[in-house]
C-alpha cells in the first residue's frame, strides 16, 4: 500500500484526467525514473493498493464528474490547488482565475473544505509582482474562497537553474527585474497574508520555508501525515521523511507523473525544460497507455516484462485494529 502523488510533476486532474479514471479501471499504472531512465516502475492502483491520492492541479475540472466514483470505489485523498492569477507574461496558457474558482468551490462542495488547500505558490517578487502585488491578489482571491477551503499554502520561488534562465529571457524581452527578496521581506509579507487568511477563515501555512514558522505562519507539508492519517484512521503510517529540498516536511509517496508533460506555461516551472518539449510530449501522450508518457527507448516494449519493470514496494502502512480518533485538521482548530 502507498500513498500516491497525482502529480508534482504534471497537471494531471486538469490534462490527463481521462488516462487517470482508465488506469483505475485498469488497476495499475508505470512510472519512470526521471532521473534513472532504465527504472521502470509498476504500481497497483486499486483501492486496497492506495492509501490515499494527493492531487496536484490548477484546474479541477475534468475530475468533478468523477468525484462520488472515487469515494464509491473507497478512495480517500485531498487536493493541493493552486490559484495565482499572474500576469499572462508569467502564465500565459495557465486556466484563468475565474474558471479555476468556480472549480474549486464544486470540488469542497463535493469534499470538504479540509479536502482543498489553496497554494499561492510560488510567490514571485519582481517588477511587476512587488510585495503589495501579492497583498492585493492574496486578498482578493482568499476572500472568493471564503468558506471552500480553510488552509492557504506559500512558499517563495527557489532560483533553480530552469528557472533561473525562464527568468534571465523573460528580462531581456520584456524588461522586467526579478528578485529573491530578503529573509526580512519574506517574513514581513508572510505575517501580512496570514493576517488576511485568518479574516477569510483560513490559516497559513509555508511550503519548505523555515523561516516563515512565525507570526501566524505555521509550518506545512505538501504530502502531510497529518492530513494522511486524519483522512485514514484506520490505517497506521509509517512513512520515512522525503523532502524534496531544504526545510520540506513532506513524507513518502509514489508519484505517477512525467516532466515536461505540462503545456499551461508557467515561466516559473521546475519541471518543464520548454513549452516546446511539453507541447510535443502532450501530442505523443496516449490515454489508453499504462503509462503517462513514453520515451522514444520505451515504445512497443511490453512494460509487463520483469526485465523492463520492477512492482512498485509498498511503504509501512498498516491497518488498525481499532481507528485512531482524529479529526480531518489533526488536532488543528478551525480560525474563528
């Protein structure tokens, strides 16, 4: 049994939702290494097999029809659901905030609002999107979600090197100035969106950001054992650390996606090389394939083969012979 990410590194309730819903049909999926391509994995899907689903996406549309399926097969999982509404020179083929709020105000209503997490993430400081930006933008949007979700997640952009040279082109084309932004500034518009969160009913929390644990910002984890075993009580976790970089609190999940398979265009992303590459991956993707996508090595090889994959190893998660008694917070009191 595992607990499976869907997906850190695609969108796949907003792209490939229709692949989703086939390989639970099916039972099963593959995934790839990205970084050991000759590491093919088999994971069972079924819902003895899951432990629970951490959606990933920023439109949740094509999975609302499919929400009472999932509960009626006996899956259990929540939602990390970013809504930004950056300038289209940042996001210039992400889902516009408009469809995105009302797709994620169906979903709690399909859920609960402890089942959704808003992430404005990441926070990018810039020309265009100075701290009073992001004042503004939090503000407004947290107060359309009043009442759809109660925890907000931020965290501010990590220079990696894909984004770095998003960054370095954007500025020679466009003239804007991009800018980390101190420990200080950080803190500052940290304590100024908690402050707007708790007015919305909903507390904050940082995404791999030690430095933000104060003044109303509470530490979090995308893949949360809190949030795990609150939704699972009849389940025992037993789950190793598995950050994803410095000051994560996440613990270990299997994560069935592929990069490069993104085509929204978010100059930010980690996980594309280009919008070319994920353009092209998109076209090559087949929905009635095992797996998400295939490498130009992997096509017509049977992935059933034992030489070709190894079954995916289930983590130490154990049934209770009694649940546990929590709540879907863990012990966190909703904001008065």
């Amino acid at each position: 049994m595992n607990v499976v990410s869907v997906s850190r590194r695609t969108d796949i309730p907003a792209l490939y939702w229709r692949w989703f819903m086939r390989r639970l049909d099916e039972g099963y999926c593959f995934w790839v290494n990205p970084f050991n391509a000759t590491q093919v994995f088999r994971v069972p899907l079924g819902p003895d097999d899951v432990a629970a689903f951490v959606f990933w996406t920023r439109f949740a549309g094509p999975m609302l029809r499919d929400v009472g399926t999932l509960t009626d097969r006996g899956y259990k999982f929540y939602v990390q659901y970013t809504l930004n509404d950056y300038p289209a020179v940042l996001e210039n083929r992400s889902p516009r905030l408009e469809p995105s709020l009302r797709a994620l105000t169906r979903l709690a209503d399909a859920t609960s609002p402890d089942r959704v997490i808003w992430r404005y993430d990441p926070i990018i400081l810039s020309s265009v999107t100075p701290p009073a930006y992001h004042v503004e933008r939090f503000a407004e949007i947290a107060g359309r979600l009043a009442g759809a979700s109660r925890s907000a997640y931020i965290s501010f952009c990590d220079p990696y090197d894909r984004t770095r040279r998003h960054f370095e082109r954007l500025t020679r084309s466009t003239g804007i100035v991009f800018e980390t932004g101190t420990k200080e500034q950080h803190a500052e518009l940290a304590a100024d969106l908690a402050k707007i969160a708790h007015v919305h009913g909903m507390r904050l929390f940082s995404c791999a950001e030690a430095g933000l644990v104060a003044d109303g910002v509470q530490a979090g984890s995308c893949i949360d054992a809190g949030l795990l075993a609150a939704l699972r009580p009849d389940l025992e976790f037993k789950l190793k650390p598995a950050p994803t970089r410095e000051a994560c609190g996440c613990v270990q999940a299997v994560d069935i996606g592929a990069f490069d398979t993104c085509v929204f265009g978010c100059e930010y992303c980690y996980a594309n090389r280009s919008a070319g590459a994920a353009l092209q991956r998109r076209k090559q993707h087949n929905p009635g394939d095992p797996i998400l996508w295939r490498s130009a090595a992997l096509r017509g090889v049977d992935l059933d083969d034992p030489s070709v994959s190894k079954e995916q190893k289930s983590a130490k998660i154990e049934r209770r012979t009694e649940p546990a008694q929590l709540s879907m917070l863990d012990g966190r009191e909703p904001v008065g």
